[in-house]
C-alpha cells in the first residue's frame, strides 16, 4: 500500500502541487486517483463497515501526500471524515446513498460546524433546526467549510427548536440538491489552495427527521473532530518532513564565502531542531491516530498535544526554512514560500493552538483539584 502512496505522491501529486497553489485549481482527476487506491476508504471496510484500527496508516498516507500537497491530503481526508460519520451514525438509507460515492470521489461531502460568529464557541450556533411534523426545517449559515462549493450532500450541526444557548443538538444529514440549501466559495486563502472551500446556507431547507445522523450532535461531530485534528498533525508533520528535506538540500548546495553554508554551526543547529522536532510530532501524532483505533473517538488529550505540537512546530521550522533559501523563500511559488503559508492553516483549523493550550490546561487543573490521578493525561496510557 504505501508503496503505491509513494508512486501516487511522485507522479501524480507532486507534479501537480505548484499550479494547485499557483493557481488555487481544484484537483477531481487526483482525489479519483486516490479513490482507485482506495486511499479515502482506509477505515473502511468492503462490507461497508468501519475498521478504525486502521487509522494509524491513515495518519501515515495522509503525511505523505501532505509533504508534496496539503491540499490534496485535505481532500482524500475530508472525503474519509464525512464517509466515516456516515458509516458509523448514519441510518441504512443514508449509508446505502452517500458512503460509497464519497469513497469514490463521485460526490463530495462537507462537514459543517463552524458560523460567523461560532468558532470555538460551539453554544453560539445559531443554525437551527425546527421540528415541523415529519421534517425539520433547517435555517442557517456555515463557513469555512470544506468542499462546501462542490458539496452534494453535507452534515450540519444545529441546534433543534430555538437557538437558546443550551438548545439540545442534533447532526443533519442535508441533501445539498434540497431546496433552500446552497453551497459557494469563501474568501480565497493563503494556505491549502485549491482545496475547495467556503459556505452553506439553508433558508428553510426540508430535512426529513429520519436524516440525522444517530447520535447526540455534539458528541457526534466531536468524534469527527477528533479525527480531523489528527489529520491536520499529520499534514503539519508532512510539512515538517518536506521542508526539513528542502532545508538540508539548500543548505548542502548553497555556496557562501567559498563553503557550503551547511558548513556553519548556526545552520546545523536549525537543521538539528527541525529535525528533532519533525520526529517529537510524528511520535505524538502515531500515538493520537493509535488512541483512535482503539475505538471511541480516540485520547482527547494526546489529540490536542499533536495537533497543537506539530502545527506550530511546522510553522516555526517553515519560516526557518524560508529563511535558509534567503531571497527565494520569499518568492510566491518557491515550494518553501508554499509550505510556510500552508503551515499557518494548520494552526488555525480544527480548534487554533490557543485553544488546544487551553484545553489542555483546564483539564490537568481539573484533574488535580478533583484529586485525580495525573497519570493518565501525563502518561497517555489508561489507569487500572
């Protein structure tokens, strides 16, 4: 299998990467290629069943493509992630309709949280979801969507009844061809381009109450979540991987005052760092895929230390890199300038570092208050 990623990646994505960010150009013919690999469907099953335990190649795949192309990684994954909440919470009509097309890139699906004025804060949502006999009535607007412009079918959290700040949730499943639901680009992006992105809205949309995925909303799209986040660690990681090989490469061919500047301490100390760091988050996010297939939605806490760790470890060594090349890594459409401002995304995406930090924080403190065992969230292991 990864012997055919590698092959996938080497002629097929990286060709492709700098007019995807070049020119901010989907990639359909890539995401089918990947489909024929079977790449979206590694959790799942050819019965139509679910087989987590496979998440840790997952996390390896979506590293590899990452390190040629961010975007396309976010696109085989996104197509995992809706296909997967699919399979697991969705009733047999809804399965039967959308899993196998997803899986095989001929439809895409969009997985929707995140409102104008709803980030982090999930209570806020003001997306809603009115019971009307047999249907709801779905009103509301998403953003920062992925494949939201091409979306023919998306899971929508939304508040059911009123937008009351402890309104219980539930997770449509809204056909995008309804009436009253549209899907278009957002502001174009630094970072990840060519990933189609942007928002869903829904004025009044019909959604039959059986098309809700079996599962409290909240809880549902947190498991989702959680797999996201370890996507996201491993595109940071795929970024850490590419840029520390694009840094060893300048720094080795690089001529300055008649030597290698590889040949300076100060450079063998950054290609030293990224290095370490480069390994410390691939570590940290092997273990965050590995919590995940063990079942459950994974280890909350090593999910947040390896999306936090290795999105601002490839920020801070893309910038490094950027800094190696000199004058070229300023240039737009050096691989280097490209890496840097898709490094950023990651920070941002699935719950910004800060949050992570905070998340972190308040849980440990908890956990010592209540006189808990620090065990667990220091060791990543189970107490018995």
């Amino acid at each position: 299998m990864l012997a055919e990623v590698d092959r996938f990646v080497e002629t097929r994505v990286a060709p492709a990467a700098r007019a995807i960010d070049a020119e901010a150009a989907f990639f359909p013919d890539l995401l089918a290629d990947a489909a024929a690999l079977g790449l979206q469907g590694l959790v799942h099953s050819p019965g139509g069943g679910l087989e987590v335990e496979r998440m840790d190649l997952a996390r390896e795949v979506t590293e590899r493509i990452a390190a040629a192309s961010p975007a396309v990684a976010l696109g085989v994954a996104g197509a995992r992630l809706s296909a997967y909440l699919l399979a697991k919470y969705a009733p047999p009509h809804l399965r039967e309709r959308w899993v196998a097309p997803i899986l095989a890139a001929r439809a895409y699906g969009s997985f929707a949280i995140t409102e104008p004025e709803a980030g982090t804060d999930i209570r806020a949502l003001t997306t809603v979801a009115v019971p009307d006999g047999e249907h709801y009535r779905l009103t509301g607007h998403k953003c920062w969507v992925g494949f939201a412009p091409v979306a023919d079918v998306a899971i929508v959290l939304a508040k059911v009844g009123g937008t009351e700040r402890e309104a219980p949730m539930a997770a449509l499943v809204v056909d995008m061809a309804s009436a009253g639901a549209s899907g278009r680009p957002g502001p174009e992006l630094s970072g990840f381009r060519g990933m189609p992105n942007g928002e869903l809205r829904f004025d009044g949309v019909i959604v039959p109450r059986g098309d809700r995925l079996d599962v409290e909303g909240f809880a549902g799209m947190m498991d989702g979540l959680n797999m996201a986040r370890i996507d996201a660690a491993a595109y940071a990681c795929g970024l850490l991987r590419a840029s520390l090989l694009a840094s060893l490469a300048r720094a080795n061919a690089r001529q300055a005052f008649g030597r290698p500047i590889g040949d300076l301490q100060v450079v063998q100390r950054k290609l030293g760092r990224m290095a370490a760091d480069y390994r410390a988050a691939r570590e940290l996010t092997r273990r965050a895929a590995e919590s995940f297939a063990r079942g459950g939605g994974g280890d909350q806490d090593v999910v947040s230390m390896a999306k936090m760790f290795a999105s601002d470890a490839a920020r801070r060594h893309t910038d490094e890199a950027m800094q190696l090349h000199g004058a070229l890594g300023v240039v737009v459409d050096e691989e280097v300038n490209r890496m840097h401002r898709d490094a950023k995304v990651t920070q941002i995406f699935d719950g910004t570092s800060e949050i992570h930090e905070t998340m972190l924080g308040r849980r440990a403190l908890r956990m010592l208050a209540r006189g808990e065992p620090l065990t667990a969230f220091l060791d990543g292991e189970a107490v018995a």
